[in-house]
C-alpha cells in the first residue's frame, strides 16, 4: 500500500463540498485543492460563492466549479449533480443554525434548521449516489452535540445526530461505498465560535474547556477528511473521527480533575 497524503493525491477525483464557500467547508475544498482534486462548491448564497472562488484563485489553486444550490432543494441538488458528472468524493459540510431555548423555536424555525441539516443531507447523498465512481466515499460534518444534549441548538443538535446515524445505514446500504463523519470541536472562525467566543466574550472559558487549551483550526477538520477520503482509510467506513482537541474524551467529571 502506497503511503498517503502525497502531492497530487486527488488529482483526477471529483470532489463536491456542500457549504463549501465559507468556514470549515471552505477549508476542506481548499485542502482538496492542494491536493490536485477538481472541487465543486454547493452553497446558497452566490456572492459566498464567488468570495471562495477568488480566494482559491488568489491562493495559486486554479479555478472551483460553483453551483448556488440550497440542499433542502432536493430538485436544485439533482440539477446540480447531473451538471457535476461522476463524483470520487461527498462532503457534506452545509448546516444551519440559529441558537435558542427550544421553548423559543417555532415548528417552522424547529424544521428549518433539520431541513437544512439532516434533509439536506440526505438530499445531497441521494442525488451523488448515481454518480458515485468505485472507490468513492463520502464524509458528513456532524458536531460533539450529536451525542449530547444540546441546550439552546436542540434542533441542531437533533439533526446532526440523525446525520451521524445516517452515516452508519448508508456505510451499510452502500458499501464498499465508504460512509464516515468528522465531529469538529470548536473551531476557529466558524459563524457559531464567532458568536460564543467573540460576541459573547466567551473564548477564555471555551479555551478553558478544551484539554488542548486552544480552539481548532478549520484546517485541522480538513486535515481528518484529507485522509478519511483516501486510500489510507479504505477499510474505515461507518465511524466518525472526532477531531476536538480532547473535548470528547474528558468526561463529564474531566473540568474537575484537570482545572478546565
Ligand atoms: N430564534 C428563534 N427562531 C428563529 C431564529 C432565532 N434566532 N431565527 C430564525 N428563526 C425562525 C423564524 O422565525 C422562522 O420561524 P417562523 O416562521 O415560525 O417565524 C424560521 O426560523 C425560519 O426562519 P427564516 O429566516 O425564514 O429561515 P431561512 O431559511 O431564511 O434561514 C438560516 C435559516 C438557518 C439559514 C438562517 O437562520 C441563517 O442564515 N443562520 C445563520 C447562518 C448559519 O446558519 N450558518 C451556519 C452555522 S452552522
């Protein structure tokens, strides 16, 4: 077996990263890139779109295909798909979210964010898997919450779990399609950190929390996926790989013990 993560890895390989335009899906389309990989960019909002494409262009990394498409349309996402071609690899990074109490979330403002989330998901894996070549697999972006209560983002919190466990049946369903998740802990820049550790004024104590005593960088999160999506992990499907400097592994009594 060939070592991995070598220049040039993904050359030839279609790769689609949905949310791919801002944060940590910007950051896996741009270590696609370096790696040689043809990136398309699935995301809404195209001024989003076109702000990534000149930050690839202006980092020497050649031209993305964008496709301005909301996953919760699952008819757009087909469209998108079929313009797209044959697919090596599926990120599925795109995610909505809006923090509050669940006594304050509407049914609408509940199946908004699940609709975005875990509908959308689906509809982006449903509409790739025709075109997925052998040896494809795909990588969804789920969050440490997808195993723990999530107060203030319960329906965040509710879809990313679903996520996690549509990872497992399709690892099942479509093997040897592989099927993984990536769970970032928090992570530098993303709109959620912004809000906690900078509006709120909270990154001391976030810092505090994380036995690596620091936030992540989104290039750590594409750094996971780099390998999931390459032939290093071909016998790994069905898992997710949590990358949260530690945040997972302390426990609930881990704040006490180690002064975090
Ligand atoms: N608290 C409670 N309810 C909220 C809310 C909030 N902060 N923000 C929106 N809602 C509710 C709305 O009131 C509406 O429910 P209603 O019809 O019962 O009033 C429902 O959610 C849908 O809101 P709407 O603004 O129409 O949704 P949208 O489809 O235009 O946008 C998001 C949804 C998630 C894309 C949008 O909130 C957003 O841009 N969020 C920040 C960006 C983001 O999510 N980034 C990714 C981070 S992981």
């Amino acid at each position: 077996m060939q070592d991995v993560l070598r220049p040039g890895l993904f050359a030839g390989k279609s790769v689609v990263v949905t949310g791919g335009s801002t944060g940590i899906g910007l950051a896996i389309a741009h270590a696609f890139k370096r790696f040689e990989a043809d990136v398309h960019i699935l995301s809404r909002k195209p001024e989003h779109l076109a702000a990534a494409a000149k930050h690839l262009a202006g980092a020497g990394l050649g031209r993305v295909t964008t496709h301005s498409v909301d996953v919760r349309q699952a008819d757009a996402v087909a469209a998108a798909t079929k313009a797209i071609g044959p697919v090596d690899v599926l990120v599925n990074a795109a995610a909505g979210n809006f923090p509050g109490p669940f006594d304050a979330l509407s049914a609408n403002a509940w199946g908004t964010v699940v609709d975005i989330v875990l509908n959308g998901t689906a509809n982006v894996c449903r509409a790739v898997r025709p075109n997925l070549r052998s040896g494809a697999s795909i990588l969804n972006i789920v969050a440490g919450y997808a195993w723990t209560g999530a107060p203030g983002v319960a329906h965040s919190g509710a879809a990313k779990a679903g996520v996690l466990n549509l990872t497992k049946s399709l690892a099942v369903e479509w093997a040897p399609i592989r099927v993984n998740a990536v769970s970032p802990g928090p992570i530098e820049g993303t709109e959620g950190m912004k809000r906690l550790a900078d509006d709120l004024g909270l990154r001391p104590a976030i810092e505090k929390a994380v036995p690596q005593r620091r936030l992540g960088d989104p290039d750590e999160i594409a750094q996971a996926c780099l390998w999931l999506a390459s032939p290093g992990a071909s016998y790994v499907t069905g898992t997710c790989l949590v990358v949260d400097g530690g945040m997972d592994a302390k426990g609930p009594f881990g704040d006490l013990l180690t002064g975090g």
